[in-house]
C-alpha cells in the first residue's frame, strides 16, 4: 500500500510536463515548435534580472575557490555542455556524470539527470554548493557579491534588497537560463512541420517515418521538447573512467554516501541509481530522465555519462535494444535497423537542431572593491 | 602541575627571583615549565601526521594543513595575515601551534574549546576560508589512496574504513606531539644551575615586574587563554583589499552578529560572547617559539618583537586596556632578549612522502 502511494506520488511529481504531449494534437507525437516558457510565479521574468543572470552565468566567484563558473562546464561553443564524457567538476574532483546541455532545460519539470532539483533555481544552486560541482559555500558566495559594487546595484534594482542575497543569484541564473532556448524559425523540423518541405532531407524525412514508427523513439521522445521528461532505464553501459579514473571511483562512493543508500550499496556497489535516489524506490534504480533531443548537433557526447561519442553511437545502441541493467524499459527491444535507416535516423537527430549553435560571448563580469565606507570606519575610532 | 610541585612551586619562583637579585618583586614568575610530553597513540599520531601534509584534505587539493601551519616557522605561516583557501583571503595571522595541546581556548577570539582538538582540526578543514572541504568527500579520497589506508587500518583497527570525524582525531593527536622543545626559561623555572645573559636577567624581572607581562602571559604557554583589547592597528589591508573584507563580513554573518554588514573592523571576541564590552578583545597569544612566528599580533601588524614590546609600553592604542610602562629603551631590549629565549632551535620535521591514487576494483 505504502508503496504504491509513493510510487503515485512519485508519477504525479513526474509526469506534469509529459501532459504536453499527450495533449491531442494533428502531428504525431505531438511534435511542434516549443510553445513560450513557463515562469514560475515567484519569479518572474525581466531584461534586468535576465542581464543580472547573465553575469553571474559566467562569474567564477560563485564555486568554492572562484575557479569555477556555470560556464565552466556549460560552455556555449560546446553546446552549452561539456566536450568530456564525465564533467570536469571542482578541481581535485571528477564529476561521474555528463554535464548536459542547459539549452531548453527551461522545459524540464525536473532538473539533472536524475530529477533531484524541482526547478532551475534548485539546480542553480545544487551545482553552486555541490562539492564535485562548484564547491561553494553559500554565505562565501553571497558575501563575494556583496563587495562588487555592479552587483549591489542590479541586485537592489532586480530584487529591492540593500545587499545581495544568494538565493536571489539564484533566481536571475534562472532566469537567464529561460532564455536560452531553441529557435523555431531555425530549426528544420520546426520549418518543416510549418509547411516549408525543403526543410528537411530526404534522408531526415526518411528518418522521421523511422523515428515514430519502425525504431519507435516517439514513445519516449515525443512532443514539442522531444522528451516525455519521464525516467528510463535504458542499461547504458559503464563509462571506462568508473573503472580507470580514481576521481570518478571517489566521486560515485560520495554521491552514494552523500545521497543516503543503504550501507550494502555503499560498500559492494559504485552504480549509479538514478531517479532512485529521489525515490527510495528500487524499482527507479539506474532510471534517468529522457534527454530533449533539441540542438543534439552541439552536445556531444551522449547519455547521462556521456558514453557514447556520436549519434551514431546512440543510435546502434537503441537499435541492439539497449544494454544490461535493472528495470530496463520495456519499450526497449532490438529494431533490426539497415545502415541506411541508421543514417536516415541520424539525419532526421540532426534536423533538431538550430542551423547555427547558439552563442553567447562571455561577458564582462564586474569587479570587487572596496566598500566604499570601508576605508574611512576601519581608521581607529 | 601536580601536588607536589604546586607546594614547590612559590618557593622555586621566588628562589629563581631572588637567584635574580629581584627579592623586592612582590609578584612571583607565575610562569611554568613544559610538563612531559603528551602520552599519545602512536599509530593514530604518525596517520596525523600524514594527515597535516595531505592537501586532499582540502576542497581544490590544493591546500594542506601545513599550507598555513608551516613547520619552518613553527607552524605559523610568517605573513602578516593568512592567505586561507584557493579565491580567499583571510583577515587574521595564522598562530604558531607548538604545544598547542596546551592552550585553553582557540582561534583569536577564543571561539574554540581547546579541550576539543578534534573539533577544531574539523572546522579548519571544512570551513569555506581555510580548507573549504567536505568529510565525506576526504574520507572516500584516503580510502582510495593505499598506503594512507594502510596507516588508517593501524590506527584504527584492520576492518576500520575511512570515517570523517576520525580523521580529526588523528589530526588532533599528531598535533599533542608537536611540542615546543626545552628552552633557557625552562631550565631557569626547573631550577637548573644556568648561566643568564645579564640582558635575559634584566628582562625576566621586568616581565614579572614593572612590564606587567606576566599578568596575561603566564602558565606553561605564557598565556592566560582570556581575551584583551590593547588598540592594536587595524591592518588596512582587511579594507583596502575586498577578499579579506569579504572574509571578515562572512565571518560576522555565520557568528551571528546582528546587522553584520555594518560591521569593518575585526570584532574579536565579540562574535562570541554578543557583549559590546568584548569588541576588539583577542586571546592573550602563547609566548613559546615566539621568535618563529612573527609577525605578531592577531592581525600581523607588528613585524618583530621590539615593536610589540613598545607597544606594550605606550600601553597600547586607542580603546586599549593597558596602562604605559614607562620602560626605557634598555629594559625593552632586555624585554625582547627575555622573550627571545622562550623559543628553541626548531627540530626539521620531515614531510610524509606524497602517495598517489590507486584505482579500487570496479563492482562490476
């Protein structure tokens, strides 16, 4: 009984933003152009607070040894992600996940790879203080923005507080993050479905059929996000560093510690449970949340350790069936796809994306100084 | 000190005195010398010992125990004010930690119980300025090097597993070893047959006596573990330069100070005690290897010891609770000789050898 309450909660937690695509719609799959961004109503958009995030994306000052920005490991010529299979995480640390792109993750009802943050503000945060992520401490960070007079002005003119405050850092991330979403206008299946019908390949078309037929990926990757922002377990195979790289070995003993397992996972196993850290339950163990297939041309690698290098990778994987694991999905089964649907699949992967990545270039990120009274009140008094 | 001394112990300060030719001091040398060394577990001592010199220890792994507490300088760090973690800089002197076993309080403001070394080996290694680490992150980073592992199953016991808390106590006890070394005051205060320079005699009757020393710095450490204002001079660095003002702010706001971004001095034991009558007030610093810690003061704003001692004799700056001396200059340079004599030869300590990480066997 118990556990079928939670696991109830558990799917009405999760399943808020898959009602998007079962919403009935003329196109399979619900497919369609990304419809305006959801903003929560505690947080409110505007140009400043967007500015406001915009700067502190890029500011290094908030990890712990200001070595390490948002930036850092969501970098906008690498597909506002990471080149590296496992992110790079704080220094002396490796992460022992892909960092993944934050391009449409707006759309995400649930943030990281395993639904542990309920929007981008948590996330913002999780990755700010988490020690393989960013490493900071909050009242550190806070205390660094409030001796950067840029700051302390935008602050006060976005949240009308006299000092900076860190959960409002927060926020203005998000808030930027929510900007950084795909263009309809450029992308050829968004063209495409608007009627353009040279906007896609005749190869990508190809794919298409194969995408919500044959190879079936619309069961998961439906809708306008291309994702049923439900969690999967596919058995996507180990990545060689968990085997290789004592950081990685290091990392994933800490995750499973920090995150409370039982003392038989942390001492005879280094898997990663996925949305089962969330859950409790076992039944979630190595489930991850359905990647967006927007802008994949820009954010390689792939998966939630970035295991596979290429699209073609992915796709030879779901084509055997997927791999070994627990609670493998039973939409997963061998497609017996050619070399040419293969491609054609690819083709039509690639279609999803812009036609050029979207770039920022970094801005200039304020100074600290002095507080102002600070030299005057520090005289013996 | 035990029974026996404490009966000894007037007579043998008042014969030291009177050795001096001082029988008009009214005070007796409330001084005392280093009792026998800490009785600690070997093997949790030398994992300790390892432990200080280990920068995985820190956040980065960059940054050890030893970073801030150098042996060379009797584990003080020889800057004015300590650099603290990788993006930080912090607004007070790094203190020296011989015989730190010793000291009743901790930290400048006393903010620690000196009871507790365990205790406070974890707030520096977890702290965002000084070591910025996470406990469970170092303990699975030793678990993951073998030799150090090996050490940890010696201290510990063969089934032991790296655990956080533990690995303060094994810092906490390589620290109990750590001892300042038997000095001229020593043998003077045990009542050995020594030879004092004239300079050394004049200046231990003035520290009893007309230098008032004593009245604070007293005990085995030459402190009494209490907090004091003397008006030292703010270091203007703490508002020129806006990461050391951001530690400093930081540290008022995690002590709780009401409206701390008011705050730009360094409050001392007011962030503890929440008393304005404690503003500006800092734990009487131990004497004992003095001449390797410098520069002096909680805020390095003195670089030797002739400017401390004339310090003392203004009596202090502003707001200080100290009264002028009046000393001439050859009683402060036969004060400075004094307390040069409370610092022996540093013994080399040698560095544990850096190991490197091996890989465990993967579960599947």
């Amino acid at each position: 009984m118990k556990q079928h309450l939670a696991r109830g909660l558990a799917a009405l937690l999760l399943a808020t933003a898959a009602s998007l695509a079962a919403a009935a719609d003329p196109v399979p799959g619900g497919f369609g152009p990304l419809p305006p961004v959801s903003i929560p109503a505690d947080n409110p958009m505007s140009a400043a607070k967007v500015e406001l995030g915009r700067l502190l994306f890029w500011d290094k000052r908030l990890s712990g040894n200001a070595s390490t920005s948002c930036a850092s490991c969501h970098a906008p010529q690498t597909g506002w992600g990471e080149p590296e299979a496992l992110s790079r995480g704080y220094p002396g640390t490796r992460h022992w996940r892909n960092a993944q792109t934050i391009l449409n993750a707006a759309y995400y009802s649930r943030l990281f790879w395993d639904g542990a943050a309920d929007g981008l503000e948590q996330q913002a945060q999780s990755a700010a203080e988490g020690a393989v992520a960013g490493n900071g401490e909050a009242a550190m960070m806070e205390m660094r923005l409030r001796l950067v007079p840029e700051y302390v002005a935008r602050f006060r003119e976005v949240f009308g507080t006299e000092w900076p405050r860190i959960h409002h850092a927060w926020q203005a991330i998000a808030a930027f993050q929510r900007t950084l979403v795909s263009d309809a206008k450029k992308v050829p299946f968004d063209r495409w479905l608007a009627g353009d019908a040279a906007a896609l390949s005749r190869e990508a078309q190809r794919g298409y059929a194969l995408f919500i037929g044959k190879a079936g990926c619309v069961q998961c990757h439906g809708g306008p996000l291309l994702s049923d922002q439900a969690f999967h377990a596919l058995g996507v195979p180990r990545h060689a560093q968990s085997a290789s790289n004592p950081l990685v070995q290091i990392t994933a003993r800490w995750q499973n510690l920090q995150r409370g397992v039982s003392e038989a996972q942390y001492k005879g196993s280094d898997d990663d449970l996925g949305l089962a850290y969330l859950t409790r339950n076992p039944a979630d163990a190595g489930r991850f949340r359905t990647p967006s297939l927007r802008e994949l041309r820009y954010t390689a690698p792939y998966m939630h350790n970035g295991v596979f290098a290429t699209l073609r990778d992915v796709v030879d994987f779901f084509d055997r069936g997927g791999g070994e694991g627990p609670n493998k999905a039973p939409q997963l089964r061998p497609l017996g796809l050619g070399a040419t649907e293969k491609k054609d699949l690819v083709a039509f992967l690639e279609s999803l994306s812009m036609d050029q990545p979207l770039l920022l270039a970094p801005p200039r990120v304020p100074e600290s100084k002095p507080l102002a009274d600070g030299g005057m009140n520090a005289r013996p008094r | 000190m035990n029974g026996w001394q404490r009966k000894i112990w007037p007579l043998l300060t008042a014969g030291v005195l009177a050795c001096l030719g001082s029988t008009a001091t009214a005070q007796s040398l409330r001084l005392e010398p280093l009792p026998p060394p800490a009785k600690v577990k070997p093997e949790l001592a030398k994992l300790g010992w390892h432990l200080f010199f280990e920068p995985r220890l820190s956040g980065d792994g960059s940054r050890s125990c030893a970073s801030c507490h150098l042996p060379s300088r009797a584990f003080a760090d020889g800057q004015p004010l300590s650099r603290g973690y990788n993006g930080t800089e912090y607004f007070r002197n790094a203190p020296g930690l011989l015989s730190v076993r010793l000291k009743t309080r901790l930290m400048w403001d006393g903010r620690l119980d000196g009871a507790d070394l365990p205790t406070a080996v974890r707030d520096m290694v977890t702290e965002a300025h000084f070591m910025n680490a996470d406990g469970r992150l170092i303990q699975e980073r030793i678990r993951q090097v073998p030799e150090l592992l090996a050490l940890w199953r010696e201290a510990f016991g063969a089934q032991s597993q790296p655990y956080g808390p533990q690995l303060f106590v094994a810092i906490a006890e390589f620290l109990k070893t750590l001892d300042s070394g038997d000095t001229l005051v020593d043998r003077v205060l045990r009542g050995d047959k020594v030879a004092l320079p004239a300079a050394v005699r004049a200046g231990m009757v003035l520290f009893a006596g007309k230098g008032q020393c004593v009245r604070c710095h007293n005990g085995v450490l030459g402190t009494d573990g209490k907090a004091y204002r003397l008006g030292v001079p703010e270091n203007p660095a703490i508002a020129d330069e806006p990461l050391r003002m951001i530690t400093l702010l930081r540290h008022h706001a995690t002590m709780g100070v009401p409206n701390y971004m008011a705050e730009r001095r360094d409050p001392g034991s007011y962030v503890v005690s929440k008393d304005p009558a404690d503003r500006g007030r800092f734990v009487t610093p131990a004497l004992r290897g003095l001449t390797h810690t410098g520069p002096y003061m909680h805020n390095g704003m003195f670089a030797t010891l002739e400017e401390v001692v004339a310090f003392h004799d203004q009596g202090g700056g502003p707001g200080s609770e100290l009264q002028p001396l009046g000393l001439s200059a050859g009683e402060r340079a036969a004060l400075v000789a004094f307390l040069r004599t409370w610092s022996a030869p540093l013994p080399a300590m040698a560095e544990p050898p850096a190991y490197d990480y091996w890989l465990t066997g993967s579960a599947r």
